[in-house]
C-alpha cells in the first residue's frame, strides 16, 4: 500500500476560523499576522478509501497556514516555498510516499517543479484529473440544459493556466467557436492561433455571449459577474476561491453554475474534517493523489504549468478503473436540482 498526504489551506483569513474560533473577531490583517507565524501541521487522516480493484490506501491532510494573498503577494516566494516543503516533511515523517498540492499551493511559484525538488517524497498538482473532471462536468451540463457544442460559443476564463490551457485545448473543437481570456494578451492570442474558430481577449466582457463557460483563473477574489453571462449559459468554476461572484447565485436564476471537480471516493472513506462536500466526496485534486496511491505509483506527476492530454486521458482511465467517479452537481454549496436545471433551460429556450 502507498500511504498519501494532501495538502490544505484557509481560503480566505476567516477560513482560519474553523480551528481557532476567536478568528471571527479579529480583522483580517491580524489574523494574517498570525497565520504568517504559524507552522504546519497534521490535521486529520483520511481511512476507508478502498477501490472497486480491492487496493486500499490510507492517508493525511496536512495544513498550510497561509492564505492565497499570503503565497502570491504579501510574502517572498522562498518563505512560501518553505512551509510547503514542510508540509511535505511532516507527511514524510506520518509515513506519505506521496503529497498532493492543494488549491494555492499547487499555483504558487513553479507549479510544484521546486517543491518536488526539495520534497523527500513525489509531488502532484492534482491538476490532471482536474482538467479531466472539469471537461465531463461542463460537457454534461451542456447537454442537460440543451446546449449543442457544435452550434454553440465556449469561453475559458484563465486560458494561459495549467488548467484552462488543456481544457481549452480539448474543447475548442467541439465548439462552433472559443473565446480564450488571460492576462497575457500576447500568450493568450498565442493560443488561440494553434486552435480551431479561437479569439483571444483579455477583457471579461468578451465572455457575455459564451453558452459554455470554463472559468479556472488564480484570482484571490470573483472575477465573473451577473452582467457577463446570458441567460441559459452553463459556467465550470473550477478555481478556488471561486471565480464566480456570489452574487450570481443571488440574481441570476436563469444560468447554471457549477462547481469543477467534484469526485465520489470509492470505499467507506472518513476525510476526519468536512470541508463543505458531502461526505465521501472530494475535489479532483484530492482525488488525482489517491488514485496514484492506489496505483503504487508514488512518482510525482502533474507539475508545471502544463497538463498533457495525454495525463488527462491517462487519469480519466485510472479513476474509472479504481470506482472514482463525478459526483453530480453543486452550486454555491449546494445540490443542483432538476428543477434547476429546468428553469436554466427554459431561459435558455426564451433568449433565442
């Protein structure tokens, strides 16, 4: 068996609320101040993940006391680099042979090449079994609201990611045409120039006529607001934090939203937190690291800024041998309905 660890991280500084309540009292400089001078630590272990193959594997998540601000900006990359690799030390030292790299942690600096070099055990982004789920999940929400890919307008929000590069990649020609947006005209015009019917933008206006929306940017807040969606559109928010502002879940009923990358763990499994998923489900990333587990193959293998569709095809074919499996959909925590899906189609049906 090939033990795991995976990594977590507040979101937000009140995330830090979860293990030290007085955080919802105290501003969030403070608490930044204080996360800064905390180290890494074991926060809970994972059991009962056992494949339809009858391989089992056993595992931990271990905390990052640091915020998304915190590994981008607000401190040196080096420091940040630090608590990562002890993270993957603490995970060394449990018994890991493998560490996943959690929301920012897998963004920051290099995608994880650094963090592997420094690490006594492999690294994974997590990230192509991300793009993997990301694809079947905004494929299938476009044919339960009606939308046909080959008559219809895609847009990849973070298109010059690791991520939204291969999504966009694998989608863009499936679609009568593709709108890329990065922050990076230059790169972004260069990707559309290798794909079919592509443009490139850097504005977020350019996705208000997108039917099929993959979003998967490394913003620190919400990048997606009401006025930029149509009615009936299907918007993949694979980042975390989310992409899509809260207030479309408030005003617009009439768009579908759905969070990227939500997978059913095969087995009895006991995550021993709960970080808002119903129970034995969890992010693809997490579940990109069991799978390698459960393979025996602890070998780094997401890292970078790229993702292969090869590794994308090759993880989609991995989760469907050991049981992992999409586990429907979830908007703004929670459960889409079919009466959701219902009343985004009729919008859909009254636009045209």
């Amino acid at each position: 068996m090939t033990p795991f660890a995976f990594i977590i991280h507040p979101l937000t500084p009140k995330d830090a609320a979860r293990r030290y309540p007085i955080a919802k009292y105290v501003p969030d400089t403070i608490i930044e101040a204080f996360l800064a001078r905390k180290s890494p630590m074991m926060v809970s272990e994972v059991k009962g993940v056992r494949s339809k193959t009858g391989a089992t594997t056993e595992g931990w998540f271990i905390g990052c006391p640091l915020t998304p601000a915190q590994m981008t900006s607000k401190l040196p990359l080096e420091v940040v680099y630090d608590r990562i690799v002890k993270c993957t030390e603490i995970a060394h030292d449990l018994g890991a042979k493998l560490i996943g790299l959690g929301a920012f942690t897998s963004v920051v600096g290099d995608g994880g090449i650094t963090v592997a070099n420094r690490s006594n055990i492999a690294v994974t982004t997590g990230n192509s079994y991300t793009v993997a789920t990301a694809i079947q999940g905004a494929m299938e929400a476009c044919r339960r609201i009606g939308i046909d890919p080959q008559a219809a307008n895609l847009a990849v929000v973070g298109a010059t990611g690791s991520i939204g590069r291969t999504c966009a990649e694998v989608l863009a020609p499936q679609f009568s045409s593709t709108f890329l947006i990065g922050r990076d005209h230059e790169k972004t015009q260069a990707l559309a120039d290798e794909l079919p019917r592509a443009s490139a933008s850097t504005s977020m206006d350019a996705i208000c006529e997108a039917d099929c929306i993959v979003t998967v940017t490394s913003a620190e807040s919400s990048v997606i607001e009401p006025s930029h969606l149509k009615p009936g559109c299907v918007v993949c928010d694979v980042a975390r934090p989310r992409d899509v502002s809260i207030r479309v879940a408030q005003t617009r009923s009439d768009v579908l939203v759905i969070e990227g990358g939500v997978v059913a763990v095969p087995g009895n499994v006991d995550f021993g937190i709960s970080f808002g998923f119903p129970p034995k489900t969890a992010y693809a990333c997490m579940s990109e690291t069991m799978i390698l587990a459960l393979e025996d193959r602890p070998e780094s293998y997401t890292l970078g800024k790229t993702v292969s569709v090869a590794q994308v095809n090759e993880m989609s074919e991995l989760a469907d041998k050991h049981g992992f499996v999409l586990s429907g959909f979830r908007s703004f925590e929670r459960a889409v309905d079919e009466a959701m899906i219902s009343r985004v189609r009729e919008a859909r049906t009254k636009s045209r």
